[in-house]
C-alpha cells in the first residue's frame, strides 16, 4: 500500500521542481525528504525518480502515478467533508487567503457573517498575490481563497485546485488629472495604454500577477513601460499617480474611491475573482459556508457600483 503522506511530496516535487523547496514547503529536512521520496519509490516497485545533473525529476512512471496522487487527495478531501456534514455546528480553523484589495473590500463583512452565524469557527486570514495561493492550497496553509485573474493574463487551471466565479470587474488606467498618460498623444487610435507609451508606469514588484499584467498589457500595444515605481497597495498606487509620479493600472475594487488628482481611464481588459479551494473540499460545510458569505458580501459591496458584477 503506497504512503498517502509520501505520495504527497511526490506530487509537491512535481509542482515545486525540487527536494530542497517541498522540504521547505513541509518544514523538513531535504534529507528527510530524499529519505521519504526514497522510501515510496520502493513501496512502487518501479524507478519514479531520475537524476539530470543535480536535480531530480520524474520518470514516466513517476508522472503518472502524480495524476493517480491528484485523485487520492481529492478524495481524502471529499470524504473529511463527508465527516464534517455529519457532524453537528461548525468548529474548527478555517485559513483564508485574499489579495489586498479583497481583504479590504469584500472579506470584512463575510468574517462578520460567519462570525455571527458560525461562532465556533477559527478564521485566519493571510494577504496573498495570486500567484501563491495554488501552492498554498496544494500545502494546506489555506483552505479558501480569493484569488483572480486578468484576460490579459488568464489563469492556468491547477489539478489540486476548484474554484467558482465571484466577480468581473472593469480594468482602468489610472493617469494624474493634469495630464501625464493615457492622452492619445502618439496615435494609439482611442487605446490609453498606447496613450501611455511615453509615461513612467507604476507596477507590482516583479513575480506578482499585477507586474505581470502591467508588462504584459504594454507589450501588446507595441512598447514596454518606463517602470519608475514599484508598489503592491493600490490605494498607494493611486497617491502616487495623483503626485504625478506615473501611471498604472487598476481594477474596480483597487479604485474604489481614487484620490483627487487621478482620472480613471477604463479598458477592454477585465479582471475575474474566483473562489478557490482544494478540490474535494467544496462540499464541506465551513467551506460552502465561506463561499455563501463572500457571495452575499460581494453582492452587498456592489449594489448601486457600476463596473463590476457578481457571477
């Protein structure tokens, strides 16, 4: 019988790349690690490591038996929310991750919500770029999150992770009020990105999914940006746009209510909040429950909002 602790790191190696990260990713030694990875190849029978200079990757086998991995946690997880239903209340810790203009827009009143009708759950919330949260799931450091992406930049579907729709919010371009971006002054043909090529640009630090998006959308209407800033919070964003500092892009949520000195410039691209869990998880009751919460928040957040809309 294979190991389900074992075939756990197998499949973390997968996503990871290499010993050293899944032993951080556990907290263990990367000898224990090997030791570990060891131990399952012989319950397997069969070699599901190879050796290419000093890193380790998976044989065919290996590979396969990842997917097999895939379906075993899944169902673990299923049958743990099969117990939970049975169950009477909820109690227990519920890890929440969100990106920052989530946790100041649509998480606050679903923590009230649950609080009130579900007292004896624990919630823990952790601020995350969405370029974590797959991992943090796959590690069971979360058990939910808000995480989303651009069109400009979709989402790559994760073996561990289900999800369902939350939100599609309006893209801008957030440029100073007295000029400095997104004119139209070069023949961007009604485009503000183009209107911007000359700008300085406000993104994300490098590795975040807003960086991404930033350098992604430029590239595709023919320049890359003039990075003078880097910032994470869009409310920081905003008063630097508003000191004449760049430009930057920005969804619905992150200008909720923009500084004077900033006008909003809206594009074609579209951003998508999604509710994301470990896949077998989603018919546990403290799951579903925080689902029905961050729905009826996102609901109560947009009404009278134009620009955005629940899915």
């Amino acid at each position: 019988m294979l190991d389900v602790r074992r075939l756990r790191l197998l499949r973390d190696l997968a996503h990871l790349g290499t010993i050293a990260a899944v032993a951080r990713a556990h907290a263990y030694t990367p000898s224990a690690v090997s030791q570990q990875l060891a131990a399952l190849q012989r319950e397997a029978g069969v070699p599901l490591l190879e050796h290419t200079g000093r890193r380790v990757g998976l044989t065919s086998a290996g590979a396969a038996l990842v997917a097999h991995a895939e379906a075993v946690l899944a169902a673990l997880e299923a049958a743990d929310a099969s117990l939970a239903a049975a169950r009477a209340g909820l109690s227990g810790t519920v890890r929440i991750g969100a990106f920052p203009s989530a946790v100041r827009t649509l998480l606050p009143p679903a923590l009230v919500a649950l609080g009130r009708e579900h007292p004896a759950l624990d919630l823990m919330v952790t601020e995350l770029d969405p370029v974590a949260m797959p991992a943090a799931l796959r590690d069971q450091r979360l058990d939910v999150a808000l995480t989303h992406d651009y069109d400009v930049v979709p989402g790559q579907p994760e073996d561990a992770v289900d999800s369902v729709p939350l939100l599609e919010e309006t893209v801008f371009l957030a440029v100073p009020a007295d000029g400095g971006g997104g004119e139209d002054e070069g023949g961007g043909e009604g485009d503000p990105i183009r209107g911007a090529r000359d700008a300085a640009w406000i993104v994300g630090s490098p590795g975040t999914l807003c960086h991404t998006v930033a350098v992604r959308a430029c590239r595709a209407a023919g320049f890359t940006p003039r990075v003078r800033h880097h910032a994470d919070d869009f409310t920081a964003v905003l008063a630097l746009v508003a000191a004449g500092q760049g430009v930057a892009i920005v969804p619905r949520l992150g200008a909720a209510q923009p500084p004077s000195g900033v006008r909003l410039l809206p594009l074609p691209a579209r951003r998508r909040t999604r509710i994301a869990y470990r896949r077998g998880s989603g018919t546990h009751p403290a799951v579903a429950a925080c689902v029905a919460a961050l729905r009826a928040s996102t609901e109560a957040y947009l009404r009278g909002r134009p620009g955005a809309r629940p899915h």
